[in-house]
C-alpha cells in the first residue's frame, strides 16, 4: 500500500518519483506504460534495496513544456483501462469453462 509519493523535477524534463510502499510490481507496470506513452523518451524504475519498501521511477519528457501530472494521470488510466480489459477477459474465459468467482 502507498505511503507516501514525492516528484521530484531535476530540471530539463526529467523527474524522480519516489514511491513508498511499493515494489517492482508497480514499477515495471509504471514504467513501462510511461515509455509506451509518446510524450515520455524514456523511463525506469529501480527498488534501491530489496528490504526496504520504495521504489524510484525515473521518467524524462521530450517536451519539458508537458505537464509531469497530467503524464502521470494518463499513465495511470491507461493502466486502469489494461486492468479492466484483462479482469473482463478472465472472467469471459471463467465463465466459457463453467467456473465463476465472486466479485
């Protein structure tokens, strides 16, 4: 569970984003949605040390005119909408083999 988040901007479009309570699960899916994204030239996350419980995502904008939050909100939804599509899927797939799970 996120505990706290803090952005950093390091000048000429790139930024440092610390996230406590997390791991590489949402690193990589962070990460790899932002360089997927054509405002962002690249991103990466890296977990300092495996005991302790924050990540750091690394992301330079090609524009340093674009907005880090609005980039970020955009990442965000694209993940909710990965997410949805593949949850709606699963269960299509549960429900042809006659199997159902609760919500």
């Amino acid at each position: 569970m996120v505990s706290k988040i803090q952005l950093e901007d390091l000048g000429g479009g790139k930024y440092k984003l610390t996230i406590w309570g997390e791991d590489h699960s949402i690193g990589n899916i962070l990460s790899k949605t932002l360089l997927s994204m054509e405002e962002v030239s690249f991103s990466y996350y890296e977990q300092p040390h495996p005991l302790e419980e924050y990540i750091i995502v690394f992301i330079h904008l090609r524009d340093e005119k674009t907005s880090i939050k609005d980039v970020l909100i955009k990442a965000l939804d694209r993940i909710l909408e990965v997410n949805n599509e593949f949850r709606e899927l699963y269960l299509k797939a549960l429900r042809e083999k006659g199997l159902s799970i609760e919500s």
